[in-house]
C-alpha cells in the first residue's frame, strides 16, 4: 500500500501474521526505546530478551542458541 500511494503507514499490533502481511519494516519500542528496527528477519536474530520473548513466548526463547536470558520480560539486555 505504501509504494502505490507513496506515502508510510504505521500499524501497532502484537498479530505478528498482520505485520508480515502488511508490513516489510517493523519497530519494537519498550520503555521509550527503540530495540529493534528493520526488516522481520531482524526481529528473529534480534538478542534482546524482551523481543525474543514477544516473537517466541518466554520458554521458546529460553531453548534459542545465543545470549543467556536473565531477569524478567521487562528487563532489557544489549
């Protein structure tokens, strides 16, 4: 929709099959800031705790290779 009108939409949802229908950048914001920018598959090796826990549910996240997650969903890691 954006290219054929030329202009940028902003969509808020946690439907991620919406985003990706609809979508071709995401941002996730938490506390003010920005973690994460860009296309989907940024959100997939993103390292932050708080966004794999939102893409995978807590006890998915836990089992993915990379950082250890430590704290709640609300703490953020860089």
């Amino acid at each position: 929709m954006d290219r054929k009108l030329l202009c940028t939409s902003i969509l808020v949802t946690h439907d991620l099959d919406c985003a990706r229908t609809v979508s071709s950048r995401w941002a996730y914001l938490s506390g003010g800031r920005v973690l994460v920018d860009g296309p989907p598959e940024d959100f997939f090796r993103s390292h932050h705790a708080e966004v794999r826990e939102f893409l995978l549910g807590e006890e998915s996240a836990r089992n993915l290779p990379g950082p250890e997650l430590k704290g709640s969903p609300q703490g953020v890691q860089t």
